[in-house]
C-alpha cells in the first residue's frame, strides 16, 4: 500500500516537516536559479554592460511583481485558517475569488510599470547604452507580468491544497525551460538581453498555466478536494485582510529591491561597474541561499495557519519549537558553505576577469555572514503572516530592510567606505534579530505557540 499523504491536520514530526516543505524549499530554490542562470548566459556570452543593465534595473520589476507574494502569502493564511475552522465552501469561494482579483490588479499594473520603466533606469543612474538595455529588459518582463505574479501566487495555494509537490516539478520544469531558452536564444540565436527577457518570460507562463490548469480541473470533476477554481465568494473584507496579511511580503520584496537600488547607487559611487557586477554576483547566490528559508516558511505557514484556526496550541508550540532548531542548523551550515566557496561561486560569473572575481569573492565572505541571522527574521516575519498578524509581520519585514539595512548601507560607507557597503546587510539583519526575538518573546502567551 503507499504512504498516507500528509494532511495540514497531522501531526507534524521533523520527518513530516521535512516532507511537506521540501517541495516549497525545492520550488524557491528553481525559482531562485532563473535569475542565476540568466546573469551567467548574459555575463558570458554578451557583456558587462548588459549584465549591469540587467541587475540594475530588475530590482524595479521585483517591486511590481511582488504582488504574487502578497495574495499568494496572504491569502493563502487566510484560507488555511478558515479550512481549519472547518468551512471548506468558503475557503473555496475566497481562493477563486483571489484568482480573479489578482488577475485584474496585476494587469493594470503592468500597464501602469510600461510608462516609468525610462525614468527609472535614468534615476538609478543608466547612461547611454544602458538605458536602452534597461527598459529592452524590463518591458518584455512588464508584458508578462500576470504570469510572473501568478508563478509565486499559485506556488502557496498548492501548498494549502496539500500538493506541495506539483509545486515542485511545475517550478522545476520551468526552471530547465528557462535555462534551455536562455541557451537557445542567446548563446545559439544571438538575441543578447532581450533572449534573456524572453526565458524568463515564457519560463514564467509555463509556472502559471500549469497550476491554473490543476485548479479548474479538480473543480471540473467535482473533486471533493479542499481547493479548487469555481464560483467566487466576493468578499472585499476578506480582499482587504488578505492585502493586510500579506502586505509583509509585499514590503519585504519591495524593500528588498529599494534596498539594492541604493546599494547600486552606492557602488556606482564608491566603485563604478566593477561593484555593481560584484554586487549582482552576491545577490544571486544570496537569493538562492534565502530560498531555502523563504520555501521552508512558504511551506510550514498553511500549517501553522491551520492548527491556529482549529486552536491547536499544543501543535502549533511544537510547529514553532521545531522551526527555529530548523532554522537554526541550516542558517550554520549555509554560512559554511558560503565561506568555503566564495572563489568559485565568482568564478561561475566573471572567471575571465581576474580582478573582478577577486572583489567578488572578497564581497562575497563578508556580505554571506548574514545568513546568521536571515533566516530567524524570515522565519519569523512568515509566522506572524500565518498567524493573521499583518501588521508585525509587516514590522519584521519593514524594519531589516527599509530602516535597519538602507540605514547601514548609506552611513557605513563613510565611515569604512567600500567595505561597509558589503557590511551593511550584516549589520542590518543583527539588528533586525533582536526585534524579531523580542516580538516573538511578546507576543508568545497571546497565540499560545
């Protein structure tokens, strides 16, 4: 007989959570490597003028597209919590009602991202050639946008449907059509930046179609699965606390990109496009050593929304106990990891420009310190947003980035100049730490975790 699925209202052991997160991990991780893969083709194969181009002006395309966080996250704590509450009806009406309303919002921004893309790329100072490679990129992305928010959208609510995995092999699956397209149209086509666009582009609407097309079937075949496209349930209360409980991740990815952006102006300042590639080079590899908390927190948050809608306080200390030793063990081992490899992570990207990847890998041991304390804030900003606590999680989020990171990295500079540019995330998310421990001490007796 084969192994009983795991359910949102099992008992969850380290093996069940193991199990029912490492799609989510796995899913972040191919989410992660599109950029990856598009930085390398674009670095090897076109030049440094395009690949600067390209990180300088994706932080302005993460801004847009984060809201597939935002109801994705959101609105996926609200209907778990409503499933554990046992209203499964109306948890289905919420979830097709999201569908539509993201749908319609994603793309009326995408028209309105079109008309700011110039201006943008001029004010992160692009110049000349740049600019135009800036908004070649940008705008073949904004064209696709209902499909890059739909990507991350779909990616919580599998989870919430308890198919983690489909997640899994859907993001899988465009991450090789990504890196496939980025070889075919650039490498072998020629196509430059605008073959990059074009694979990120399609590799996204393979990512968004793919689970569509699970939803409206399970409700197609009368399924008495938990979650499925059908009738929508408007509730623009509902709407409103969705945007509420997502609105941390909305903001973190938002100040996550204002955040690099000052970084960029910083290092156009302090060390021209030598720093801004040796930027790009760590963000890179710090978003894929991040996914690995940000998939754990995407895939325990339905479960921790569940059993604090069925007021399970026993199950949700023992969720809370065991994702902080999770947490903990990975964050020592990443940083491990990060420090041995720093030469040949900046090898991958710039092996043919000695000096390059010898700032590169310096940057490097220095900036990854601070997956130390990254994955407590994530951790902990994801737990609140499960917890239907908008506003702390949103605090978390606001606080490592917006004040306590762009704080750092526009006065360390003057007092370490290049160096406290590769310091200031480091410092920011310390800092970050204490608030998170100390929200999470407080607020301990209110949700009994």
């Amino acid at each position: 007989m084969g192994q009983k699925p795991i359910e949102l209202s099992d008992h969850f052991t380290y093996r069940h959570i193991f199990c029912f997160t490492w799609p989510s991990i796995t899913m972040m991780l191919f989410l992660s490597i599109y950029s990856v893969v598009d930085g390398i083709m674009v670095s090897n194969f076109v030049g440094t003028v395009s690949f600067a181009a390209l990180n300088l002006i994706w932080p302005y395309v993460a801004i847009i597209g984060a809201l597939g966080f935002m109801f994705g996250t959101g609105g996926s704590a609200l209907v778990a919590k409503i499933l554990g509450e046992g209203d499964a009806v109306r948890a289905r009406g919420i979830f097709s009602f999201l569908v539509y309303a993201t749908f319609i919002i994603s793309v009326v921004v995408s028209l309105l991202g079109h008309l700011m893309v110039r201006r943008v790329a001029i004010f992160l100072g692009a110049e000349g050639d740049m600019i135009e490679q800036c908004c070649l990129y940008a705008r073949i992305l904004l064209y696709i946008l209902p499909a890059y928010v739909f990507q991350v959208f779909f990616q919580s609510f599998l989870v919430t449907a308890e198919k983690p995995r489909w997640g899994m092999w859907i993001t899988i699956l465009a991450g090789c059509t990504n890196a496939l397209l980025d070889y075919i149209f650039i490498a072998i086509f020629g196509w430059g930046l605008e073959g990059a666009a074009w694979a990120s582009g399609i590799a996204c609407i393979v990512a968004s179609v793919l689970p569509l097309i699970y939803f409206i079937g399970v409700g197609s075949r009368g399924s008495s699965d938990k979650l499925y496209l059908g009738r929508p349930y408007i509730d623009f209360r509902a709407l409103l606390k969705v945007c509420s409980n997502g609105l941390s991740e909305y903001l973190m990815n938002i100040s996550i990109s204002i955040v690099s952006m000052l970084y960029m102006y910083q290092l156009i300042r302090w060390s021209g496009e030598n720093g801004v590639s040796a930027y790009s080079i760590i963000m890179y590899f710090a978003f894929i050593f991040c996914s690995v908390f940000i998939g754990y927190s995407i895939g325990i948050a339905p479960v921790i929304s569940f059993h604090y809608g069925a007021k399970n306080h026993t199950e949700l200390h023992s969720l809370y106990v065991k994702s902080l030793c999770i947490i903990g063990s990975a964050s020592l081992l990443m940083v491990a990891i990060a420090q041995l490899f720093t030469n040949e992570i900046a090898g991958f990207f710039v092996s043919y420009d000695p000096a390059l990847q010898a700032l590169s890998a310096h940057a490097l041991s220095i900036y990854m310190i601070f997956l130390l304390f990254a994955g407590v804030n994530t951790l902990g900003s994801a737990l609140f947003t499960a917890l239907n606590n908008g506003p702390v999680s949103s605090l978390i989020a606001l606080s490592r980035t917006v004040i306590f990171e762009a704080g750092s990295v526009m006065l360390l500079p003057y007092l370490l100049g290049i160096e406290g540019i590769w310091w200031s995330v480091v410092v920011g998310e310390f800092i970050a730490t204490c608030l998170t421990v100390f929200l999470l001490l407080y607020y301990r007796k209110r949700y009994k975790y």
